[in-house]
C-alpha cells in the first residue's frame, strides 16, 4: 500500500471512530404535539430543514426520556413518532431511520420479527422510554431533530466545584481544556466528558475534567468553590412548536428512500413453459408518493399456468409481490423432473473441463523469461555431465581402436 493511500484510510478510520465514540454534535429536538401520521410527521420535518428523532446513543436516549417527562410533560399524550421504520415488505426485521443508516443503539419494547404485519413505523414511550412499532397511519405527537454544529459549555457556573470523582487533570488553558473535553472518546464504562472546572493560576494542574455515565452529573453536583469556574458541555437542546399541520397521508406503510422494493422479471421455465422471479429494485426519494400495479400474467403454452399480480412501487413507495391464483396441470413430481432436465449440463461441454485439456498461451515477459531460463539450465546440466564422461568416451574409443588394429595385423601374419 502506498504511502499517500495509507495515510488516508488512517485518517478515514480515525473521523469514523471520532463520531462514533463520543457525543459531538449539538441537535435541537422540537416536539410538535400536532398529531399526525408518520409519513406527514416526516415530510413536516424535511420542511423544516430537520428529521424525524434518530436515536443512536444512551446519551440521546437519556435526554429524550428527560425532555418527554420534565419540560415536554403537559404536551405529550401517548407514544411520540421517531424516524425509526421497516424497509423491506417481505421481512419486518430490517429497519433503519429515515437516513438509511442502520440501528446502532436500540430499546425496543420488543425486538422486530422477521413476521410481517400492519405495524411498520416505531415510536417512543414517554414512560418507559421503550421503542414500539405502530401502524403509520395513526395520528401520533412528533420529534424534529435539527443539527446546530459541534456540542458547547454555554453553561458556566462561576466559582462552583464539581462532585463528580472520575476525571482528567491537566495543565491547560481555559480554550485547550474545553476542546480537550469535547474530544475525549467514550470510556469502557460508557464514561464520558460532560463539563470541565477550571482554576486559572493554580499551582498545579489548571483543567480538570470530569467523566460520568450521566450528562447532567455535574449539574446537580457542584459545590461553592472560589477561583473555580465550571463549564457542562451541552449537546441537545429542546423545543415545542404548537404549529397546526394538516394531516394528508393514510398510507398503512412507511414511505421513504431506504425502501427495498421488488419487481418482477420473466425467466425460462422450460421449453413450453415461463416463471418470474421477484428481484430488488432500488429507489430514489421523491416528495409526493404515488404507487401503481402492474398484472403480469406468466403462462405456458400447454400444461402449465399461473397468474401473478405483482405491485411494483413507483418514487419508493411501498411494494409486495404476492400469489394471486394458480393453476397446475403437472404433479410436482412431473414438475421437478422438466427443471432438473432443463438444468442439467454435461461438464465435459463446460469450459471450465476444456481448459483442463488445452495449454493456456501466456504472454508476459516474465513468464517468457522463465521459460527461457528453464531451457538454459536444462541444457546446462545435461552439458555438464556429458564434459564429465569425455574422457571416458576418447579413452573407450582409443580401446576400441587399438583392439581394432591387433586384430588387422593378426591376420596379416597369417597370410604371409
């Protein structure tokens, strides 16, 4: 990997761990205690810059549960709608919030089942905090939730101590212990830095920052303490907008982008003979839903036929493909038998067999090359030896020779 790529994917992973570890984002939650349907209840926060409540900590768990049973207590009558929904028509276990993204953190009254039914879009309970599935068309209060930048410490409380005993010291300014604060990661235990005490001019270390697994521990632990100033780190804020909407949507069923929608596509059965096969088909978000069915109608020529209707979603709306009627004139057995037919291939026809009995042309130089130097060493190896056995072979042939020539003057003498 090269240098460039490596620092990159480092600094990739280290913005990722940084915004899932610790609490950084400030967010306004505005409740709208105007009941409306899930659908209108999201389309009212896309209009307002915002989104339906995502939430996706402990910590952001703590704060609703506080807003729904302190400053949201009098406007809240029943479970409040979250951004929380199923996607997929087929199987009610996958969900996500209205930003696709998946479900990190959960608390639900009961977890989803794979079993699909008319509860499809989830909410909060004011009590319990529980997250439960509702069908969306009922008319529920509503949360907003709207990004203001990264968490501050606009709450400072002059010459106060705070009584929380987990914390970090250090010798800092008054701007490099805030930031340090804001930047510390989530400890083991859920720990995490919610307010600072800074004591200028202090003979030790000047920044202490205190850790805790409650947001507000430092608000209703202080203490009067001279020269010290603490500062609590505030990451949500909350409203109430009492705005009346107009209530549009009677849809049973979410309606968002994260949808996974379905359609039909015709396949071979055999050769008299066609089926469909139901594929995902992915979406785009749009303002207005509209949906449409398309009666597709598969038949056979002779033996076989059925009927699927099939309704295809248009602009993410929701869809399913369900069996309308059938109709089979072949037993299952008969069935079975023409698709294991069609299906079957002779491996000695595949390419993957033919390949085992032809040798494959490479060109690369290097395997060139490597050839070459095979040859070579052969060459080499059978060359060596052979200049081992040359003085074997003169003096084999000089023997020969001799043995020749004795025989040549035997038979000269006798002759004589």
């Amino acid at each position: 990997m090269s240098s460039p790529n490596f620092y990159l994917l480092c600094f990739t992973i280290l913005i990722v761990l940084h915004s899932v570890f610790l609490t950084s984002t400030k967010q306004r939650l505005t409740l709208y205690p105007n009941a409306l349907s899930w659908n209108d209840a999201k389309t009212a926060c896309e209009q307002k810059n915002s989104a339906l409540l995502k939430i996706s900590s402990t910590t952001k768990q703590y704060f609703v549960e506080h807003f729904l049973q302190n400053e949201w207590i009098t406007s809240v009558v029943g479970n409040v709608w979250t951004g929380l929904h199923e996607i997929d028509s087929l199987d009610g276990s996958k969900v996500k919030w209205t930003d696709c993204s998946d479900v990190t953190y959960y608390n639900y009254h009961s977890a989803p089942s794979p079993v699909v039914d008319g509860n499809k879009c989830f909410t909060v309970n004011p009590t319990t905090g529980q997250w439960k599935a509702e069908r969306c068309d009922l008319k529920l209060s509503f949360i907003c939730e709207e990004n203001l930048g990264l968490c501050d410490f606009s709450r400072r409380y002059p010459n106060t101590g705070c009584g929380v005993t987990l914390k970090q010291t250090d010798e800092y300014s008054l701007t490099d212990c805030l930031d340090t604060c804001r930047n510390i990661p989530i400890q083991p235990g859920n720990e995490e830095c919610w307010g600072i005490g800074h004591f200028l001019g202090y003979s030790g270390d000047d920044c202490w920052m205190f850790l805790s697994v409650d947001p507000e521990a430092c608000a209703y632990n202080t203490f009067a303490s001279g020269s010290i100033d603490v500062y609590i780190k505030t990451c949500f804020t909350q409203a109430i907008n009492n705005t009346v909407i107009a209530d549009n949507s009677t849809l049973e069923t979410p309606y968002s982008s994260c949808l996974i929608q379905y359609t039909t596509t015709e396949g071979r059965l055999s050769s008299d003979a066609t089926t469909q096969s139901t594929t995902p088909l992915n979406t785009e978000s749009s303002t207005t839903p509209a949906m449409s069915t398309f009666p597709t109608t598969v038949q056979s020529r002779d033996t076989y036929a059925t009927e699927i209707t099939s309704m295809a979603t248009v602009n993410g709306s929701n869809a399913c493909s369900c069996p309308c009627s059938t109709n089979y004139s072949l037993s299952v057995e008969e069935l079975l038998a023409q698709i294991k037919q069609e299906l079957h291939i002779d491996k000695k026809e595949t390419s993957a067999f033919q390949r085992t009995r032809t040798c494959a042309d490479d060109k690369r130089p290097s395997a060139m090359m490597i050839g070459v130097g095979g040859i070579v060493f052969i060459v080499l190896e059978m060359g060596f030896f052979i200049l081992l056995d040359i003085p074997n072979l003169i003096e084999m042939f000089c023997f020969f020779q001799r043995r020749g020539c004795g025989r040549c003057r035997k038979g000269n003498k006798k002759s004589v």
